[in-house]
C-alpha cells in the first residue's frame, strides 16, 4: 500500500538517519512510503509560541506538498501529528486551504499508531503479545538493543490517545519495554518553552532522567526526537551514560 | 533568533529562585504528589466518572449562558430569608462593602474562613488598616497569616512548607517551643483559634457554590472552621465569585461529588455547610445577619468569549497537582493569587492589561495533564495556546516577532528550507566541537544546563 511519508524538520535537519530508518520499518511492514517532496515543517514551533500567521505560511508549504490524495501520510514525530490532525483545521480555517487541511488532518497518522493499528498483523507474525511490564526484554535483538524504557511523549499520550503503540510497536518486534516512575509527566521540552523557561524545563528533564536511569536501562526511546534531544543534552550535561534512540531506529529491520 | 525574553517581571527569574529552595521543592513534590494519587484513587470509585464529569462540564457552561437570571433568582430567595446580596463590581467595592458592615457592627475581632476571592481583593489588608484583628482560621491559612505570605495553592495553601517550618512559626506565635509533630501543631492551631471564634464579632468565609432554587450558599471544608466562622459570630459575610452558582440542588450533587475527589480525594469534604439564610426565630444558632459579597473582578467581561470555559473552574486544585511545571517552582512563582494552569488562564483573564499576568501563559509546556485531569473538563491547555495567540503581537519584543517572521520566510520555501538542512550539518558539528560559544538568545538559553542536540 502506498503511504506519504513525513519525517519532521526537526529529523530532516539533525537525525536524517531516523527518517531513512522509519521507511525501511515501513517497507518491512509491506508499505510503500513516498516522502513528502518539498515538505519542510508542520508549523507548531510559531504556532505554539502564539504566531498563527507564520505557522500557516509554513504549514502551507508542507500541506500543498501533501498532495490531496487519499492515502494515509505517516508522520515520524507524535507531536508534529497532532499538530496536522489536530491544529491545521483550525490553522486553515477561513482560508483557501480549509478543506485541504481538514482532510490532510484526518489521514495523518504517527508512525507507531500506523503500524500498529493498520499494520500490525502484517508485521506482528508468530511473536508473542506485549506482556506489560517486563524485566528488560531479551538481548537477543539483531539492533543490538538490550532492554529500553519508553519516554511518553505528551502529545502521543494525550491528543493522540496513543501511548500504546510505541509499546506495542516494540513488542511486536520482540522488545519488551520497561516501565518508568512518572511516564505520564512532561518531560519539559515544550518547544519554545525550553527556551523561554530554560531553568524550568532543565528540572522538569532532571526529574525525568532520574526516573528513568532509575530502570536500569541505559537506552530510551520515544516517538518524538525533540523530547529526546532536549532530555539528551540534559544527560550530556550531567554526564550520564543514557541512549536516546528514535522507536524508529529500533524497529530498523536493516537494509 | 531572539532574545529569550524582554518582559519587565519575569516568571524565569522567579522560577530560578524557586528552583534553588529544595526544601519547598520537596514539600511541593510530596504534597501534590500524594494528592494526585488519592484523586485517582477516588475518581476510580465512581462508576460514571467520566459522565459525571460531562455532566459537570454542561452544567458549567449553563450556568454561565444563563447567570443573570440565576443570579436574580438566588438573590431574590436569599433575600426573601433575610439574607443580604452584595453586588460588587471590582475589588475596591468589595472591600468597602465589607469594611462597611465591619464597621457597622463594630467587629473588633474577625474569624475568616479559607475565601479565594478575599486573596483577589487582599481583604485582609483593608481590614487591619481599619483596626481590625483579622484571624485566618484554616489551619493552612493560618500558617501563611504567621508567615506574612498569600498562600501558595487553592487548596492546601501552606503545601510549601514542611512541618518543621510550621513548628518554627507556630512556636515564635505562641512564644514558647510548638513540637514539629502534627498533632501537636494541630493542638496548638486548635487552642489557639478557639479563642478567636469566641471573640469575633464578625465571621467572612468563601462560597463554593450558590444554589440559585433555595438561595442557598454552599461551603466545603474539613476542619470545621468554616462552620464556626458562619454560625459562631453575630454577622456572617461570604464572599463569592460571580460564576460559583449552580440551579438547584441536583446540580450540587455532581459538583460535590466531583469537587472532595478531585482536591483531596474525599468522596465528601468532613464539613458540607448548606446556608439558607441568617438565624430565623426560635432557632437557637446561626448568625443576626448574613452578607453575601458577589464580586465580578473582571469575570463577566470574559462570559460569552471563547475563554468563558475558564470560568467553570470549581477551585478544586487537581491542575496544579498535575502540572510539571507547578511541581518545580511552587505556587509563589506565579506571582498571583492563582497558580497554576488555571492561574495561568485565570489571571491574564481578569487583569487583561497586566504584562506580567499576561507573561503566564508562557509558563507551560503545553503538555496537556491540567486538560486531562480537570473534573469540569476545561480545556486548559488550549486556553493557554489561545492567550499566547491573543497576546503574542502585543507582547512580543520586535526582535522576537522579527526571528518568527524570518523562520517562517526560510522554512516555508524548499530551496531555503534546504540551505538550512546543509547548513546543520555543517554549523551542529562545528559549535559542538567549540570549546566556547556566544551564549545568547536561544543558544544560550539552550545551552542553560544542555548540550547541543
């Protein structure tokens, strides 16, 4: 099936490898993702800090590259997802993409909740179902990963009601995650909120890291690069020996 | 881009200090810790929770879409007891309102109960210019009257404090040693106060609700002061928030069944007081005369716009619990009687030229737990994305609006978009490999306590 495929600016710009890899996931899957040519960004960073005009002009770019066709357009980022599926009806409103931004909204679908939801019996085989909490997972995984706890990104847990499918992503590929103390609690990023109130947002990392170093995992993982870059340059700073891998990195089948 | 920020009083500066108490930090963090997970734990009782907080939220909005005949009617039946309504239309007239009755009575004494709006119009100050004794009788008010602070969340105002703090303040009150155990601070509060419920010739609580069939005034708490504050005294004044007002009393029952829940995880608070007017003849207690003060303060100016669902917060508290951000830096960060998410909708609302009410809606990640776990389902976060969007243009330094013009200039063409691309990878590599870099704007701010991605 064919698929539209955004990686996210914020991929694009820093982590180009964790797009290359949410292709290959998607290919594996039976897919056939086509990238989103002259996509650049879905525009929250403006919208978020309270600048709907420019937001749109962004936005615009990304969503007449989007095309009007009727395939699904899988997003590599839950929150820049929810900005699409959430935001742009109201962003568009009143303008002449209105019904391009209403349906763009309803087929943009983030990574994991599409290869979970649409995918996952194609994907999911003869391997065993996601058994909750877990102890670590095997070590087994030809990603070298041993075991890895899940950062919930706050836009996947709450506007996409898919906290889940990062974790059933990760079964599905015989990884079982490990849970940490406070998942459900911002990690402190919050876009321009991690500039304009640097000392909150570095605490609210600091409590995050500390509950999750408190697994015993040295790798996390998260459907969002910007929490965990924002939670990675914590870590460098404080000199802890944590991983920060896009799920998409390790649901990497490989080329 | 830009400068992190230019507003003349700053929430960051303010965080920064709260940031450096970790005493406070770990009160805070215990405190809404705890009643986070007894909120859980309460709300998971109900069956219909989630309906029950439908239901909440439509009542709300009903409330609003028809105040002014609730209103009238709750006025009419109040006064029709022998009750007095005040109508007050800021927070000069409400303290000239109830400095009049004080003095009226010649009130040497007053016993106040835990009343919100009381801190939005900083009552207290006006009375004690007046010459009055004014005595906070919520054990947590309490503290914070010893202390010389307002109090630093909705609900448990003294949350910041640890008990060894409020044994230090206890004890310089009495003049002699109050042991930093509980019960023994309770003891102390308890014989202490007693004497003012005696004394005072005038009691002032808060309204949780007002109940616009019966002219009822609905009050919730747990330690019985609020009881002794509205019956003990002669003359009874509560004070009240335009929007607290429900049509009857089915419209009570959801509220109450939601409001002990969600703020401490009670099914029902240890006190519900139904006041249906002053002492009657024959009866044996309740007060001569009973005022009650509606204050506007800049509510009505915000029913019928699309902020309105924030004033369907019932005070419950649970936002504040949530909130990551309230976690780290406490209420007095927020610089208002407010904190939190609400506090953070709330203030801008009704101080709609203050700058520095206006800089709280940047004081959130936007994560969304304050949307999720409020019980009249108020969509807070939105509200904050809308203020930002309201306020952005007016508010924002030239540099700033400038930074977002250009980005948005490069990032909605390809060809620029992709210069960017390249440049990244060219730019990251080298500043990480500096050993020293310009830290301004939001590179400095970055690079406060993080490395670069």
């Amino acid at each position: 099936m064919v698929v539209r495929f955004f990686a996210s600016c914020l991929v694009e710009l820093l982590q180009p490898n964790v797009g290359a890899a949410a292709q290959r996931v998607l290919r594996a899957g039976g897919h056939d993702p086509q990238p989103v040519r002259g996509a650049t960004c879905c525009g929250q960073p403006a919208y978020n800090a309270g600048y709907a005009g420019e937001a749109r002009r962004v936005a615009r770019r990304t969503l007449r590259a989007l095309g009007d066709a009727d395939t699904a357009c899988v997003v590599a980022s839950g929150s820049c997802a929810t900005m699409m599926s959430h935001h742009w009806p109201e962003l568009f409103e009143g303008t002449a993409d209105a019904d391009a931004a209403r349906r763009a909204a309803a087929r943009t679908v983030e990574l994991t909740a599409f290869l979970t939801g649409t995918a996952a019996a194609g994907s999911a085989g003869d391997r065993p179902p996601a058994s909750g909490t877990g102890d670590g997972g095997s070590a087994q995984e030809p990603d070298g990963g041993g075991p890895v706890v899940v950062h919930d990104s706050c836009h996947a847990l709450r506007e996409l009601g898919a906290g889940a499918t990062v974790r059933r992503a990760l079964a599905d590929a015989g990884r079982t995650p490990t849970e940490a103390q406070g998942t459900e609690r911002c990690c402190g990023f919050g876009g321009s909120f991690s500039v304009k109130m640097p000392a909150v947002s570095v605490a609210m990392a600091d409590e995050k890291l500390d509950n999750l170093a408190a697994t015993g995992c040295m790798q996390i993982t998260s459907c969002d690069l910007s929490c965990l870059l924002h939670l990675q340059g914590r870590a460098r700073r404080r000199g802890l020996a944590l991983r920060f891998d896009h799920v998409a990195s390790l649901l990497d089948p490989g080329t | 881009m830009s400068a992190p920020t230019a507003t003349p009083v700053s929430f960051g500066r303010r965080a920064g200090r709260a940031l450096g108490d970790d005493r406070m930090r770990a009160a805070i963090a215990r405190g809404t810790g705890l009643m986070v997970q007894r909120r859980h734990e309460a709300i998971a009782e109900l069956r219909n929770a989630d309906e029950l907080r439908d239901a909440a939220s439509v009542i709300r909005a009903a409330a609003l879409q028809r105040l002014p005949e609730l209103l009238e009617r709750w006025s009419d039946n109040l006064g029709a007891l022998g009750g007095h309504v005040h109508w007050a239309s800021d927070a000069d007239e409400a303290n000239a309102i109830v400095a009049g009755i004080v003095a009226r009575r010649g009130a040497k004494v007053i016993a106040k109960g835990k009343s919100m709006v009381s801190e939005e119009i900083h009552l207290n100050d006006v009375l004690e210019r007046a010459g009055a004794d004014v005595v906070e009788t919520d054990l947590g008010e309490f503290i914070q009257q010893l202390a010389g602070e307002p109090p630093s969340h909705i609900v448990a105002p003294a949350m910041h404090k640890d008990r060894f703090e409020v044994a230090d303040l206890l004890s310089a009150d009495r003049g002699a040693p109050v042991s930093p155990e509980i019960t023994a601070e309770a003891a102390y509060a308890r014989r202490r106060l007693r004497q003012a419920f005696l004394d005072a010739g005038v009691g002032i609580t808060g309204v949780n609700f007002a109940v616009a069939a019966t002219g009822s005034i609905c009050l919730v708490e747990n330690e019985g002061n609020g009881r002794m504050c509205s019956s003990l005294p002669p003359t009874h004044i509560a004070l009240m928030g335009l929007e607290r007002i429900v049509a009857d009393f089915d419209e009570l029952d959801v509220m109450l069944n939601l409001l002990a829940r969600s703020a401490t995880g009670q099914a029902l608070t240890t006190y519900t007081n139904i006041i249906t007017g002053p002492r009657r003849p024959g009866e044996v207690d309740g007060p001569e005369e009973l005022h009650v003060v509606v204050l506007d303060g800049g509510r009505s100016a915000v029913v019928g716009t699309r902020f309105s669902p924030a004033l369907h917060c019932i005070r419950c508290g649970a936002c504040l619990n949530v909130c990551p951000v309230y976690r780290q830096v406490g209420g007095h960060t927020y610089d208002s009687v407010y904190s939190g998410p609400i506090g953070a909708v709330l203030t801008p609302l009704l101080k709609p030229t203050d700058p520095a009410a206006r800089e709280l809606a940047e004081a959130s990640s936007l994560c969304g737990a304050c949307t999720e776990i409020c019980p009249v389902r108020i969509p807070l976060h939105d509200l904050l994305l809308q203020l930002r969007h309201r306020d952005a243009r007016a508010d924002a330094s030239r540099l700033r609006r400038a930074g977002f013009w250009l980005w948005s200039q490069a990032w909605s063409r390809r060809w620029s978009f992709g210069a960017m691309v390249l440049g990244a990878r060219v730019v990251l590599p080298l500043l990480r490999r500096l050993r020293w870099l310009p830290d301004i704007g939001w590179l400095g701010a970055w690079r406060q306590g993080r490395e670069l991605p």
